[in-house]
C-alpha cells in the first residue's frame, strides 16, 4: 500500500542526491584546508617538541632557549658516537690529548641554542610594532576624527591600499636601499624596524580605523557640546575606547612583524652573531646593530645546513619555537584585549 | 482640546524661588538673536532666512515636520553644525548677548561652553557618574576635589537625579535606566553653568514616566537656564514652553507665545499641524 | 520686573585669546601632526618608487655598456658559431634518446640481452659517433676564437678597472700617483683582426660540415619500428634544416660589425624580453627577467589553481552552508592558517611535503599523471602547493566578506520562492557577489606572487624557462622566481654592480605588478559595490 501523497511531497531523489554530493564537495573543501594547515602544525609541533621538551624535570629543554646557536661535531671515540657542540668539544680535546686528531662530521648551528635569535625577534616586533602604531594610530585619528572627504584624502587612502599589497620583498630593498644604505644605518635594528614597521603600516591604520569608528558619534558630540576642544574629546573621549579595538587588531600586524623574512634579510638580520644585542659599548650602538632573528635563522638552518638526524633536532626545534612566539604574541594581545573591554563597555 | 494641561506653567512657575511671573512683552529680555538665517548642507538649503530671538529664562520650543530644519537650527546655536561636512552657514547671523559666533573671532569652544546641549539619544560617556559631570568642569582645568564634588552634588541634584545615584556615584553612567540616563546627560550640560542649554528632542526614546520627569525637570530649570527644546510631541511643547516657533521647509512660519500658537495660531500651517492635519 | 535680574548679563566673552605659535593654536599643531602621519602611507609609496628606481635605474646604462663590450670584444660574433654547435649539440641529443627507445625496444619488446642489444646498435653507434664528432673542428676553431675574444674583454675590464683606480686617486687629490696609471686605449678593430681572419677557415669548416653531414644521412641506419623510424625521419628532417642555416650563419658572420653601436633600447628590451639570467659568468653576463618572470608566474598560477576552488568553497561553506557552531570553530582555525609564518611553511616543504611528493610521483599505480615519476623534489609543485595555503586565508577572508555582504532580501526572496537552500546559493548569491570573489582570487594572487620564502626554499632555483612542451608535467620541473632571485643573490652582489641594479630592476617589476594587481582588484570591488548598494 503506498501512502497517499501529501501536499508537502519530498522533492525527486536523484536531486536530492546531488544537492547533498554538492554541499559536501564545499564541506571537503573546507576541511581539506584545515586538514593541510593542521597537518604542517602538528608535524612542527611533533618533531620539535623532541627538541623543546624533555623527559625528566624540568621538562623543558632551557638551554635550547638559553644558549647561543653552536657547531655539533660527531665523532668515533673508544667505540661510541659521540655529539658534542664546539664548546665541549674543545674541552674534550684539551682533557683527552690523543682526540687531539679525531676526525669529526661537523654541522654548523646544529647545536647549542637559539636564544640571540629569540632575543633578537623580540627586539625587532617591539619596536617596529612602537613605530608602527605611533604613526598608524596617529594616521586614523587624522583619517577618522580630522579629515574631511577630498581629493587629498582619497590619495591617501589610495596609497595606504596599495602599500597593502607591496610584497615584502620589496620593503626589504627598499629598506636596503634607503636606511641601510642611503641613510648609512647599515644592518641595523634600526633599519630593520622602520622597513618592518612601514610594511605593517596599512594593516595597523585599517585596524585603527575600523576601531576610531565603532566609537559612538555620542561620545564626541557630548564631549564638544561640553566645550571640549577637538583634541581634548578624541584623547578623553575617543582614543580610550578605541584602544581595545586598536590593539586587537594590532595582533594581526604583531604576527606578521614577527613572521616576516623577506624585509629583513638584508636589512637587520645577521646569519650569527655572537654578541647578544645587549651587549654593546655604547647606547647609541644599540641602534645600529645587526641582530639574528627566528625566521631568518629557519632559512638558514633549513637551506644552508644538510638535512639529517643530527641536524634535525634545531630545524624543528627552532621552527615550534618561532611558531609558539607568534601564537603567544597573539595570545598576549587577545588577553589584554579582554581586560581593556571589562573596564570599558558601552 | 489640543493643550493639555496649560495650568502647568502657570502653577508651577512661581514655585520657583525668586522667579518672576511670564513678563509682559515690553520687559522681554533678549539672550540670542537670529537674524536672516541661511543655512546649507552641500547644496540642499536647510534654513531660508530664519530671523528668531531667543527670550532669557525661557524655554522656547521649536515645532514643525521631520526635515524642516528645527534640530539644524538648534545645532547652529551652538555650532555643533561645523562638525557636519559640507555644512555651511550662507547668510544672517546668529547673536549672542551681541556677538556674531559665525564671526572669525570666537572661539567656537567658547561658544560651546556658554551654550550646552542634550542630545535626542542619551549619551553618557562610560565613565562613572562622577567623571560624567566633572568632564567638562575638568576640561576647563577645574582640579579642586572639594569644589568638584560641591558642582556634582549641586548639579545632579539640579537634575533631580541626586537622590537616585547619590551612592552610587563612582559606577558607569551606562547602569542607569534610559531616563535616568538622559538627566545625567542634564546634569553634566548644568554642571559647566552654560547660559543657554539646548535639548534635541531628549524625550523622543523615553517611556512616558521618564518623558514626565524630565518634563518636571526642565520646568525647574526654566529659573535658571535659557532653554531651547525640539520636540515632535506637540503636547510636550504645549506643556513646557513658553514660546514656540514653528517652522516648515526650512522657513520659520509663526514664532509666538506658546499659548497663542496652540490656541489661536496666525497662519493657516501652523493651525493645519497643530491640529495633526499634516505633519 | 527682569530688568533687575538681569540687567547686567556676563559679558560674552567667546573670543578668548589661545597661545598661538606661528599662527597656529595647539589643537591646529595637533591637527597637522596627525595629518603628517597620514601623509606618512603616500611619502613611504613615493619613497619606494624613488628607491627602486633610483638603484635601479642606472641598470640600463650598465647593461648598455654590458652588451656594448659583448659586441666589441667580438664575444658577439664567437657566439654566432656557438649557437650552430650548440644546435649541432641538440641534434647529437636527439640522436642518443632514440639510441635510448631503441634499446629498451630491444630490451622489452625483443628480450634481447644488454650484450646483444648493443652489438645490434653498433651500426647505429657508428653513425651517431660520427655524426658528433662532425662538428669537432668547427668547435675547436670556435673555442680559440672564445678565447681570444675573452682576453680583449679581460683587457678591456683592465683598463675600465685602472680608469676607476685613476679617477678616485684623481679625486683624493694624489694626482701624481693617478698620472702614474698607464692606461692604454685598446685598439679594438687590431684585437679583432684574427677573428676576422678566421672567416675563410670557418667558411671552409661549415661546408665541409654541410656536406659531410648530407653524406651521413644518406647511410642513416634504419630502426625497426615504425614509431622509431618516425623519429628517425624527423632527425633527418631537422638535420637538413639545420644545414640550411649554414648559409645564414655565415652571412651574419660576414656582415657583422663590431663597430656598430647598440641601440639603447636594446638594454631596456634585452632585460624585459631576454630569455637568459646569467651573473657571475667568465663569459658573458644576461640579465632577462623573462625565466624569472615565468617562474613566478607558473608557481603562482598553481597556487591559485588549488586555493580558488578551496578557498572560495570553503568561505561559501562557511558563510552558507555550514552550522553556527561550525562556523565559529571553522573561522579563527583559517585565520590561524594565514598566521602561519612563510618561512615555517617554506621549511615545512623542505623537510616534509617536498620528499613526500617525490615519494608519490614514485608509486607505480600514479605513473599515469603528467609529469610522474619525478626526482627534483623542490619544484614548482611542492613551491605551488604551499603557496595555496597561504593563499586559501586570503581568498577565504575576502570571499566570504563579499558573500556575507550580499543583501538578506536576497536570499529570502530566493528562499520564499521555494528554491533550495544550495540553488539560493549557487545561483543568486554567488553570482551577485561575483565581482567581491573575483577581486579577493586577485588579491590572493597578488599575495602569492610576493611570497618569497617558500619559493625560495622550495621551488627549486632553477634559472631556466621551463620546458613547456612537456605540458602539465612542467610543473614537475624546478624553477627560479623573482621574489627568490632578490632574496638569494642581493646579500652577494657588489654594491652599484649591474648585477645589483639588475635586482633592483626585478624589485621595480614586481612592485608595478602588485600595483596593477592592487588597482584592478578595487576597480573590480567597487563596480561591484555599485550593483548591489
């Protein structure tokens, strides 16, 4: 017996059929995507938590966030394979007379640490992010508060999209061409941090922006109708309610500051050094130094070095490092973001 | 009948300390003055040759149909206007206590501190009460604790809104309901002691027991403020001003005392809205 | 009765006097220091443009001077005859490939062992070693004349080198030391005089090669199959033609010039057009951007061949499709993804994705793809495949803002009609945020041709235009790029060399590039922000 069709009869099968094949093509897609980001990061994550991490207390490998990058020599000795990093091993020579000779596979950067290289990011994000937000804050605040409509501003406006798109490559020669060269700061941090921060300019005056704007109208015309000059109502009564937004948004620059290669390869960044930045005769030294940097310490050790079981402890170890620093920038900025929100809400 | 409840003014005026009863019109005494009026946003003229003087001590409502350029008016009496782009004045002046502030002179800060204003959507900043009425006293370098908290009391209290946040006067304006929130914004305009204060239909997101206290409010501050208000309710016009002018497409149409209009208008318009024939 | 009260207003005071400081209150200082630093985006765009070209700029003059002294020191008319044996070269190639079909003919289809096999080809050996070493006297005239030429270019750059020395001697005031430089003016025609005198050698050289070569053809072994024979024919064929560009060679010999100048815009065309990036050669160094050019191109159309339909079905998923709950999960997990920093990515390809690959191409059952089996295992495929991911969160961020900003009636409308929720999307939301797709494919397009550190690990760095003729399997091939060859080679260059002004040219091309992909992505974005505002 066939049940009496209903007004509200289910559409034909085969349709059906094909309407739910074709959302699940999108669905795939979709998850493919995951799949291949969640595939890179957890390889990262895998293999270099070998490196970060330990067995036994304390359970994280300090000196590799400590220590300064070393040479790893690899060695026959009474029988056994021996790894050492340049400094041990010179010592080992010096106690062992007869391993005066000994021949040994060496690997360079493989051993020891990568803390000038963490330092040396640190610096770079903080001030290229200080420079970077001075000016693009102060850029928005003129855009949104200040300017009116006109051809100047659409110039503006037209230039900060298409600084947008500039690949960073092309910051990089143009900071190598203009600080480094021109200006004469060398490969500094100096110089570093003006490309970086010239080339996080737009995301940072967007970010600005969109925040100045989620501002009521209210809180100005309050504020101006109370004889506030202009300046007095944006710093009373503006800016304190755009930080939150300003600074969120700011993580996107953050990440990419701290991400970026390309910008600094020829602008601050040193393949080595042995100083850390702190060390220097003069204040003014500070400036004009050179630095090493996590992403430019990934090219290296992955394109100069061989790729083997010794050399692989560093690759991946300085790759999850590099990739926590950025998750945790970006944690920071969430956090703070949270606690800028409970004390203004409106 | 269109007045709803005309003893009000009349009743409550002399309760008022050393407030005088409506003046006869020879004794009138004059804050501002406008004077052939033109005002444009771009090319749409939204004032055509408004001439105006506002009364000291008085509140003067101004009436008339969405786009007829009462709240731009009121926003010229304190140039909130120059924040608008495009937003010009064409001719005429607007005076106060004789001075042209369209002139290049004035300071249009000046203007603003002398001429308050409330606004049709409350807009408490999310500060604390407190901070919401020293805002503008600190603007001007007032710093003093003692004096401070003696303006606050004072001015949440001219506002009848002291009794309500007295304790709590260091939360955020915004917990407060949206009519208490409105007197808050009145308190924070009285607290600066402008001369003149403005109100862009500040009931108009009430509820009707807030729309009354705020009614009751402005009666009391009738004593000390010149008070403009535009309102699209024309009973509340009715039964808070003393003076109401009616404007139509830009243009004022009949500018009288408020029983007048109500009762007895001039122009064939003014009678045709009163009555909620148009508008 | 008011009079009293107010008989005295407060003076009006509303013209109260600020501090100015050159004519401008704080709050216009404050005004111009906040318009400066918008100002900052345009001075920093102006700069770029200003320092790209200014280091780059001299890079015509160098490169005109570059191919001036390939023509005078006669590097130019030694390569005439190179290019014939490097022709010759190709076609002893063409030779051994079919020696190698033959054999594995004989190997598989005859089950011939290795032995008899080879004793088969020996008539076949025969031919081609002769057929090679056809060319040998030409070539050794031609490496002797290579040489010569290399030393008038050498003596040239001597005397350029002592010029330099002088003038900055000159300039640092030792002029007595600067007179000291002897510098001799080279005689260019005299250098040239032995590869002029070389043209009756070379004359008879080529003919003799002509017609040994049409001899050889005639006593070409014949293969046994038809397909090899097939080839066999077409060897025969393009070895007439290339007898008959003997004549031409010659000609072109015959009327060079070394005294002809090169016209300007030949520096200019040589680098947008030129099919060669060649540095730090003992021979002669070309700088076209056209390998480089390619190169960047073929990765990035790869790329966006896979992020397209991933990233535009993910943000069609997500924005329609997919639950709320889905949605908040899906979303930051993409963003995260384009947080991913490129070098992580680049390494990740280095050490993981481009070994794996490799492995892939090996298995016997995906033979059948193009390209498959392959042993480069940085190459435009692995560069590719990671620059989708960084592409897919640009495409995903815009393309779904553009969906979400199709207006609800829309929708509804479609709905209410009784059209299913998959039509409603496919056919009006998608096309009425067509043009926001299509601007957010650009945009991705222009982030992956500036991505430099995953093409720089991964895509092989090959200075070389890819064998197209291959078909889809050029993506098996390794290539180089211009982001990559900036990254590689500008921390080696000499400062203000050719070379290093050549990369400032490449930097040049790929800025205009990003701003034509820029200005036609917004063009797009704001027609379509007319249709449906």
């Amino acid at each position: 017996m066939k049940p009496e069709p209903s007004t509200f009869h289910s559409r034909p099968d085969g349709r059906r059929r094909i309407e739910r094949a074709t959302t699940w093509i999108f669905r795939a897609a979709t998850y493919l995507v995951l799949l291949a980001g969640g595939a890179v990061l957890l390889t990262i994550a895998v293999k270099g938590s070998r490196t970060l991490f330990q067995s036994e207390a304390p359970f994280i490998n300090w000196s590799f966030l400590t220590e300064a990058p070393e040479s790893l020599y690899i060695f026959e000795w009474e029988g056994r394979t021996l790894e050492m990093g340049d400094r041990e091993f010179r010592a080992f020579k010096e106690r062992n007379p007869a391993a005066a000779n000994v021949e040994a596979e060496s690997y360079v950067y493989s051993a020891g640490g990568i803390f000038p290289a963490i330092a040396g990011t640190l610096l770079l994000v903080l001030g290229s992010m200080t420079i970077a937000l001075a000016v693009g804050v102060s850029a928005a605040v003129y855009l949104n508060e200040y300017a009116r409509d006109g051809r100047g501003i659409r110039f503006i406006r037209l230039a900060i999209l298409n600084l947008a798109g500039v690949p960073s490559i092309v910051f990089g020669l143009f900071g190598f061409g203009l600080f480094v060269i021109f200006l004469g700061w060398n490969v500094s941090l100096l110089a570093g941090w003006f490309t970086l921060a010239f080339m996080v300019l737009p995301v940072v005056i967007t970010a600005s922006e969109e925040a100045l704007k989620a501002v009521p109208l209210g809180f100005r015309e309050g504020s101006l109708a109370l004889g506030a000059t202009k300046w007095q109502t944006i710093r009373r009564n503006v800016l304190p309610y755009a930080l939150p937004g300003i600074l969120t948004s700011s993580v996107l620059g953050i990440a990419r500051v701290a991400g970026e290669t390309a910008p600094i390869m020829f602008t601050a960044a040193y393949v080595v050094r042995d100083q850390l930045p702190w060390q220097v005769e003069r204040l003014g030294d500070f400036f004009f130094q050179g630095v090493m940097a996590l992403p430019y310490h990934i090219y290296v050790v992955s394109s100069k070095i061989p790729q083997n079981a010794h050399t692989e402890r560093v690759q991946y170890g300085t790759a999850l490092v590099f990739l926590l620093l950025v998750a945790t920038i970006a944690g920071t900025s969430i956090l703070l973001r949270q606690h800028l929100r409970k004390r203004h809400s409106w | 009948m269109v007045i709803a409840d005309p003893p009000l003014m009349d009743s409550s005026a002399p309760e008022l300390a050393g407030t005088p009863p409506p003046p006869a019109p020879a004794e009138r005494s004059v804050v501002a003055q406008i004077e052939h009026l033109d005002f444009f946003y771009g090319t749409t003229q939204a004032l055509k040759d408004v001439t105006l003087d506002l009364e000291s001590r008085k509140v003067t409502a101004f009436i008339g149909p969405s786009g007829c350029g009462k709240s731009t008016l009121l926003r010229c009496l304190n140039r909130m206007n120059d924040l608008i782009e495009g937003a010009r004045v064409a001719g005429g002046t607007v005076r106060i206590h004789g001075t042209n502030i369209y002139d290049r002179t004035v300071d249009v800060i000046e203007v603003r501190k002398r001429v308050g204003m409330v606004f049709q959507k409350s807009n408490p900043f999310p500060k604390s009460i407190y901070e919401n009425i020293t805002y503008g006293l600190r603007l001007h370098g007032r710093r003093d604790k003692s004096r401070l908290d003696a303006i606050v009391e004072q001015a949440l209290r001219g506002a009848a809104l002291w009794d309500e946040v007295k304790d709590r006067l260091h939360q955020s304006g915004l917990g407060l309901s949206g009519g208490q929130q409105q007197r808050l914004c009145i308190a924070r305009a009285i607290a600066v002691e402008p001369e003149i204060i403005l109100m862009d239909e500040p009931c108009s997101a009430l509820d009707p027991v807030a729309t009354a206290k705020i009614e009751e409010l402005i009666q009391e501050l009738r004593a000390r403020f010149t008070i403009v208000i535009v309102t699209h309710n024309m009973q509340q016009a009715a039964r808070v001003s003393d003076r109401t002018a009616f404007f139509y497409l830009g243009s004022l149409v009949e500018y009288a005392d408020t029983r007048d209009i109500f009762t007895n208008p001039a122009k064939p318009q003014t009678e045709a809205y009163v009555s909620g024939r148009f508008g | 009765m008011i009079p009293p009260t107010v008989a005295a207003p407060p003076r009006f005071t509303v013209s109260r006097r600020r501090l100015r400081l050159l004519g401008l209150t704080a709050d216009d200082g404050i005004r111009w220091f906040f318009g400066g630093n918008a100002l900052i985006a345009v001075i920093v765009l102006t700069l770029i443009t200003l320092f790209l070209f200014r280091e780059g700029a001299g890079f015509f003059g160098q490169n005109r001077s570059n191919l001036e002294i390939y023509r005078r020191a006669g590097l130019e008319y030694v390569d005439f005859i190179r290019a014939q044996t490097d022709d010759h070269t190709a076609l002893t190639r063409y030779l051994s490939d079919l020696r190698v079909r033959w054999m594995t003919w004989l190997l598989e289809q005859e089950r011939h062992s290795l032995e008899e096999a080879n004793a088969r080809l020996e008539d076949f050996d025969r031919f081609a070693d002769r057929f090679a070493g056809a060319v040998d006297p030409l070539r050794e005239l031609m490496s002797g004349l290579a040489d010569h030429a290399s030393g008038i270019k050498a003596k040239y750059q001597l005397t350029q080198d002592r010029r330099v020395e002088q003038a900055q001697l000159a300039a640092a005031g030792r002029t007595a030391e600067a007179a000291g430089i002897e510098i001799s003016a080279i005689d260019f025609e005299r250098e040239l005089e032995p590869l002029r005198e070389s043209l009756p050698t070379y004359r008879q050289l080529s003919r003799d090669l002509a017609g040994e070569l049409t001899a050889l053809l005639a006593e070409a072994p014949a293969p046994p199959t038809p397909a090899l024979r097939q080839r066999m024919d077409r060897f025969a064929e393009l070895t007439r033609e290339y007898v008959a560009g003997f004549p031409a060679v010659e000609h072109r010999l015959e009327t060079w010039d070394s005294a002809q100048p090169v016209p300007a815009h030949r520096a200019f065309t040589s680098f947008l057009f030129g099919r060669q990036w060649l540095t730090a050669s003992s021979w002669q160094d070309w700088y076209g951007i056209v390998p480089l050019f390619v190169g960047s191109l073929l990765v990035a159309a790869l790329a966006l061949l896979l992020a397209v339909p991933l990233g535009v079905g993910a943000a069609i998923y997500v924005s329609q499709l997919a639950s709320s709950r889905e949605q908040r999960l899906i979303k930051p997990c993409i963003e995260f993804i384009s947080a991913i920093p490129s070098v992580v990515l680049g390494f990740f390809g280095i050490v993981i994705l481009g070994e794996t690959l490799r492995q892939l191409s090996q298995v016997s059952w995906l033979s059948w793809l193009p390209g498959f089996p392959y042993s480069e295992r940085l190459n435009i495929l692995t560069a590719g495949s990671l620059l989708a991911l960084v592409a897919v969160p640009t495409i995903f961020t815009l393309a779904e803002d553009a969906l979400n900003n199709v207006p609800r009636g829309f929708k509804e409308a479609s709905l209410a009609l009784g059209a299913s929720q998959l039509q409603t999307v496919l056919k009006i939301i998608v096309p009425a945020s067509l043009s926001g797709i299509v601007s957010a494919v650009l945009l991705g397009f222009g982030r992956v041709i500036g991505e430099t550190m995953i093409v720089l690990l991964c895509a092989g760095n090959r200075i070389e235009i890819p064998d197209f003729t291959r078909g889809v399997a050029v993506v098996t091939e390794p290539v180089h790029t211009m982001t990559g060859i900036i990254a590689q080679e500008m921390g080696e260059v000499v400062r203000d060399s050719i070379h290093y002004r050549a990369l400032f040219m490449v930097g040049l091309v790929l800025f205009l590039l990003a701003l034509v992909i820029n200005y036609a992505a917004q063009k797009i974005m704001r027609r379509y922000r007319l249709s449906t505002g």
